[in-house]
C-alpha cells in the first residue's frame, strides 16, 4: 500500500492490479497484474513484481517493473522471467527484494546476492540512510546498508508489516496492534488496535509531525490520524 502525502491518495496493490482505494467504489488503475511485492521510491516511482494477468504482455514472473504514471503503465525493468519479488523495499541507495532470496541493486538492472541472506516475509525501507527493516518469523530485523547486511533488533515487538514516514517507522503485529518507531526501528511504543487480520500499511507525516496511518484488512481500509492511537473506516471519496 501507498499513500501521495499531498493527495492522500491511497493505492492498494492487489492480485487483481492496482486500486484507488481512496475512492467508492475503489477504482482499479491500469492493467490487471498479480502485484506481489510493491513499493513507491522517494521521487513517486512506483516499482513491483509478480505475474501477469488477462490481456497484459508481459513474461511470467514479470521481475522488476516500473510506473512513472501512478500505475496506469508498467514498463518492465529487470529479471523479466526469473524473479517474483513478495517482498520489495526503495531506499535512496536502490532497491531490495525476496523472491525466495536476498537480493540487492544499486541501479534497478543489476542484482546481487545480499551478504546476509534472510527469510524476509515484508520490507520496509527508509528514504534517506539506507535504512531497511524486514519482518520475519523469528523476529524484527534491521539494515543500515540498504538490505545487504543484518541485525536483530533487540526488544522489538514480532512485527507482520512495517512502512515508514521519514525516520518514523510504524509496524502492526498480526493481531493488529500498532507500534511506532521515532528512531528508524530501534526502539518502539505500543499504540492502538485495529479490527481485523491486517494485509498492508502506510504512513504519512502531516506538517507537526503527528502520524496519519493506514491499514488494509479483508474488509477494507481503516486511517488514524494519531500516531496510531486510533483508527476509523476510511472515508472514501465518491
């Protein structure tokens, strides 16, 4: 999930493509593809993996792809045919993927093993400091060298999904409570609890640098305007 911070436009990446779902009803954006990893770089490119779907020309997997029109085309970028990337994470060094390994690129078309390879189920990267932060079974763990080397963070609650805003790093346990993270990921605060199993978050800062977060469940998509203290259905736009 990806929120514009000036629109709060809210897209929701799907087996099905990609939705609006800031909108009601949601409104599906481009072509239907099986997007399995996504993630949005710090300029608003969009970037993603999976397959292809009905109608959309593109190899199975469809590796590294790319948006510059907020979804309405991809452009295949690298790994055409060899990766489906779960899990993808941008940081100002370039980009980390899982798609059953660790890999690591500096320039989106080369890709090497990490150093440290991890059983990653969702990452997170920072836009600025090389800072990823990937969730596993076993635990939180932490980069600071864009996803090529890493650390357990000590004390940290068992996180399913991170996102950050800045330097604030919010996470949700699978049972929906939410924890946020003023110093990258290193240290955390519980706050509150959504309702229902949770499938994707996001974050943004308004001006004081209070959080505003969202959280995608089965049955739809609840926003806090409070660090996380509280959520509501969101109010979508007709």
């Amino acid at each position: 999930m990806s929120v514009d911070p000036g629109t709060n436009r809210v897209l929701l990446a799907t087996h099905d493509g990609l939705f609006d779902v800031s909108r009601k009803p949601a409104v599906k954006i481009g072509p239907t593809i099986d997007l399995m990893g996504f993630t949005t770089a710090g300029d608003g490119t969009l970037f993603a993996s999976g397959h292809p779907g009905p109608g959309t020309n593109l190899p199975n997997p469809v590796g590294l792809i790319q948006s510059s029109d907020a979804g309405q085309t991809w452009e295949p970028v690298s790994r055409q045919g060899e990766s489906d990337f779960h899990a993808l994470a941008a940081t100002d060094d370039g980009l980390v993927g899982h798609d059953g390994r660790l890999l690591v690129s500096t320039n989106k078309e080369q890709w090497e093993p990490a150093t440290t390879d991890i059983p990653a189920y969702n990452l997170a990267g920072a836009s600025t400091g090389g800072v990823v932060l990937a969730t596993t079974e076993d635990g939180l763990l932490r980069s600071t060298d864009s996803g090529r080397t890493w650390a357990d963070v000590p004390g940290s609650p068992l996180l399913m999904f991170t996102t950050f805003s800045g330097d604030d790093a919010v996470g949700i346990t699978p049972d929906g409570r939410i924890h946020t993270s003023n110093d990258a990921g290193i240290s955390w605060q519980a706050r509150g609890t959504i309702d229902g199993e949770p499938a994707a978050i996001a974050a943004t800062s308004t001006n004081d640098g209070t959080l505003r977060v969202w959280v995608a469940t089965g049955t739809g998509v609840q926003v806090s305007t409070d660090n996380g203290q509280s959520f509501t259905a969101l109010a979508a736009a007709t």
